[in-house]
C-alpha cells in the first residue's frame, strides 16, 4: 500500500505542468484571438533593452495613441481612422495614417500562436503559455507570451531584450481623442 502511494505521489509531483491537449489547441487558438478581438480597448506597453518605451491605448475600432520615449524625447502618433496626428512638444499636426500604422492596430489583436507552452506561474497566478514569432521593423521576434486562462486575453509577450505588457482591457478610461489644437503646420 505505501508503495503505491508513493508512485502515485510522485506522479503527482513529477507530472509535466499542465498545456493543452493537441486537440483542444485549436480551441484555445480560437478563444485567444476571439478574447482579443472582442476587447473595447486595452493598453500595450513595450519596453525594449535597447531603451525605447511606448505605452500605446488601443480602442475599437480604428483608434489608436502611442507615446513612445527614447533618449529623454518624447513623440505621439494619435491615429482616429484614416487620420493620423503627429505630436512633439504639444504640437500637433495632421497627416495621412500609413499602411503599416494602420496594420499595426490588427497585429495587437492577432498576434500568432506558433506552439503552446506548460502553463507558469506568475505570483499566485497560473497563465496559460505559448511561443510566437512576429514580424518588426527591423527584425523578427520570437517572444514567449501568458493568457488568463480564464478570459484568455494576452497578459505579457516578451524575450530577452523586449517586454509588451497587454492592460486595462475594457477600461472606461481608455479614450483616443483628436488632439485639441494643431501647430500653424499641422493642416498638411
């Protein structure tokens, strides 16, 4: 009797950390990106190892305002559809959104699942885990990437030298507005 106790405590022990059955993966797939593109808004934070931070809010369906710090310097895209305004100092101007802006809003919500991880722990909380490979400006990133495994939206995406912190989904205090004045330029 205690050796059986013992094999199955070690079972126990010893078993992996939980992941999804290769069946259920394509339903975890879908309530991943379901979640994410059923969010109102959220807020993306990037810290990158080379020193570079943008804090960008997210808001259905085509509104989007990132503020990115480098060097001391600070600069705001605001994007509200097809409208993008550019922000240095307090001043404003308006220009066109570019295509890759304007694609940029969708890899926030599509960000793709190359193979599952054993969940982890972060504090008390266990995350559902998995590998993803995307596509920057200047080069590809493999990130490994936490969902609630509860509501399923992304939590944290990161490497060894980048960190994007997904927040503050559905907040009410998520807004995107125009800004209010633009610079004597900024009508171009």
């Amino acid at each position: 009797m205690r050796s059986r106790r013992a094999v199955l405590l070690a079972a126990v022990l010893f078993a992996p950390i939980a992941r999804p059955a290769a069946a259920d993966e394509a339903d975890v797939r879908g309530r991943i990106a379901g979640a994410m593109r059923a969010a109102r808004s959220f807020v993306v934070t990037t810290t990158a190892s080379t020193g570079f931070t943008v804090m960008t809010t997210v808001v259905a369906p085509d509104r989007l305002d990132a503020t990115l710090t480098y060097q001391g310097a600070t600069q705001e895209y605001i994007v509200i559809g097809s409208t993008s305004y550019v922000g240095v100092g307090g001043a404003y101007r308006r220009a066109q959104t570019p295509p890759e802006i304007v694609a940029a809003q969708s890899h926030l919500r599509d960000i793709p699942i190359d193979r599952f991880l054993p969940d982890g722990k972060i504090g008390t909380k266990t995350w559902g885990r998995f590998e993803t490979t995307v596509i920057g400006p200047q080069k590809e990133q493999h990130l490994t990437c936490t969902y609630d495994k509860v509501t399923f939206r992304i939590g944290r995406c990161q490497n060894e030298g980048l960190q994007i912190s997904f927040a503050r989904y559905d907040d009410p205090l998520n807004h995107v507005d125009a800004p209010s004045h633009l610079s004597a330029e900024g009508t171009h």
